[in-house]
C-alpha cells in the first residue's frame, strides 16, 4: 500500500481538502506522516515549498493541490480531488526531476550548507551592500545595491521574475544570478543583466558587510554574522514531482501571467 503524507496550508480551505484527501485515499493508501512515498502538499506554491524542506533529507514524490489558483508547483485544483484520487490509485505517473541549489555559508572556520527549490537571496535596502561576485574564483564585479539573487529554472517564474530575471524553460540543470537594485553609475557599476550558468561553475560572494547578513533560501530566513564567504552551485541532489497528468510548461506560464 503506498505510504503518503499531507502537508497542509492551515486556512480553513485547505484543511477542508486535507480532508477530503484522506477520506478518498483509506482504502487505497495509509497515511505515514513520518516515512511516506508520496507527499501530498495543500495549500500555494509556497506550501509546496514547506513540504519539500520538511521532507528533503527523504525519499519522496511530491504532488501539490493549488487551494487557491494553478501554481507552478501544484497540478490539481481544489476541485479536482477525485481527479487526484483516481490518478493515485491507477499509479501510472512520470516522475519529473528538479534541480536544487546548495548554498554553502563559510563562518567561524566551518561550512553549513542549505538546499534551495527556488532561489537564494541576499537582499537589504538600508545599506548599499558591497558584495565581491566571482565566477570559479575569478572576479566578475563589485555588485553595489540591495543584493543578489541565485535561482533554479523552478525559482526563474518565482522572486527571479520580479526583479527582471529570465524565465527559464525547465529541463535543464542551470542557475541564474540575478541583481536586486543594482546602483549604476559613473563610479559603480555591475553587470546590470542576469547571468545564466551551468552545473559546472561556482558563484561565490564576499563581502565587508557579510560581518551581519540576511539570507533567504526560498520560504525561510537566516541571520547570519562573521560570513567570511557564500558559494553558490547546482545540487547533485534533486527532488522528484510526480506527474499524473501533464500540463505544458507554456500552458502554465499562459495560466498564471498573461491570461485565464
Ligand atoms: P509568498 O510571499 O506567499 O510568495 C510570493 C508568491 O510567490 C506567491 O504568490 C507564491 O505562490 C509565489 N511562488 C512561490 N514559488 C513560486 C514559483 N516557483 N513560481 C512562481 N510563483 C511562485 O511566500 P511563500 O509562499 O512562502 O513563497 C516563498 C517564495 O516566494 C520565495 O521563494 C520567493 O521566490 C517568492 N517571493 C517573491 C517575492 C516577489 O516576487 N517580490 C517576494 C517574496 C517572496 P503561492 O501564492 O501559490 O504560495
Ligand atoms: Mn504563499
């Protein structure tokens, strides 16, 4: 019997939902908050990001009910259930790999390392931050401004996308450094454009004023002091979607930006 959890937005929607879920799935499947094979994420875009974070360390598929509308995450509609229950019991599914982002934070002599779906970001619009950007240990720029963005083509329709960054088609193992706010001027300047690249570089920063830094790694965020540097590479590990039905990527980007 497959083994899922459910992962739920705590609005009254979706723990209606939540329910509905669990009482179409008892006869099919047992529900294992603590070792399932599927998990079931209720809620936006952003539950789906929860789910994954509490199941990362774990082997799991990932399917998303969108309570609210499609998002980019979620491939079934709170109107869809039976849809969703049926498609479990059949099993028939493709499973769609996503890449993630491991972010290692070098302090105090000792590394700890994050895994992002989305992005990363260094992103404070009191103090100009000053932050040394290099490609494989080659210095590309002095970014000035409120900060930086590293996302995966998963987090390219995310925060990536509202401070001008690319969409990107997914399928490919790439990330994409992305500028919040930059200052240009005759005395500063960066690149002013994303930079997009491949599985085998490093993006790594540093900076004077990483003494105190906030970092977001998709829904969560840290404090850190003493920062001496942050790399940033492509994952080996990556996440599975499981996709019964499919829809079209440019489906989707229809659906959610430029039209019903
Ligand atoms: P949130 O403030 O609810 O998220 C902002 C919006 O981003 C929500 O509408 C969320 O969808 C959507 N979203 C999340 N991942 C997406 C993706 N991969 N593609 C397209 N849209 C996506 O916070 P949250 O729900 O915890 O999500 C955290 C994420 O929100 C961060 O990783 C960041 O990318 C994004 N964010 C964006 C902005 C911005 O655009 N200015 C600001 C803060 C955070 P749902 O409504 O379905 O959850
Ligand atoms: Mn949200």
């Amino acid at each position: 019997m497959i083994q899922y959890a459910l992962v739920t937005k705590q609005d009254e929607l979706s723990k209606k939902i939540a329910q509905e879920i669990k009482d179409g799935l008892k006869e099919i499947a047992n529900y294992n908050q603590e070792k399932p094979d599927l998990v079931i994420s209720v809620g936006g875009d952003g539950t789906m990001l929860t789910s994954v974070h509490q199941y990362l360390n774990q082997d799991v598929g990932y399917i998303g009910v969108h309570t609210g509308t499609l998002g980019f995450y979620t491939d079934y509609l709170k109107d869809e259930i039976d849809e969703l229950i049926m498609a479990i019991k059949n099993n028939q599914y493709k499973i769609n790999h996503r890449n993630l982002l491991e972010v290692s934070v070098y302090r105090h002599g000792k590394k700890d390392t994050y895994l992002a779906l989305n992005e990363m970001r260094i992103d404070y619009g009191f103090v100009t931050q000053v932050i040394n950007v290099y490609i494989d240990d080659e210095l590309l720029e002095v970014f000035r401004g409120n900060g930086l963005c590293v996302s995966t083509p998963s987090g390219s329709t995310a925060y990536n996308k509202s401070i001008g960054g690319a969409v990107i088609y997914p399928g490919t193992p790439l990330m994409q450094l992305t500028e919040v706010a930059p200052i240009q001027h005759n005395a500063y300047r960066s690149l002013g454009a994303s930079m997009i690249l491949d599985a085998n570089r490093v993006i790594k920063l540093e900076s004077n004023h990483f003494k105190c830094v906030s970092m977001g790694i998709d829904n969560l965020h840290f404090d850190f002091s003493d920062v001496e540097k942050i790399e940033i590479r492509i994952a080996t590990k990556t996440v599975n979607f499981i996709e019964y039905r499919s829809m079209s990527f440019i489906q989707r980007i229809r659906r959610a930006f430029i039209c019903e």
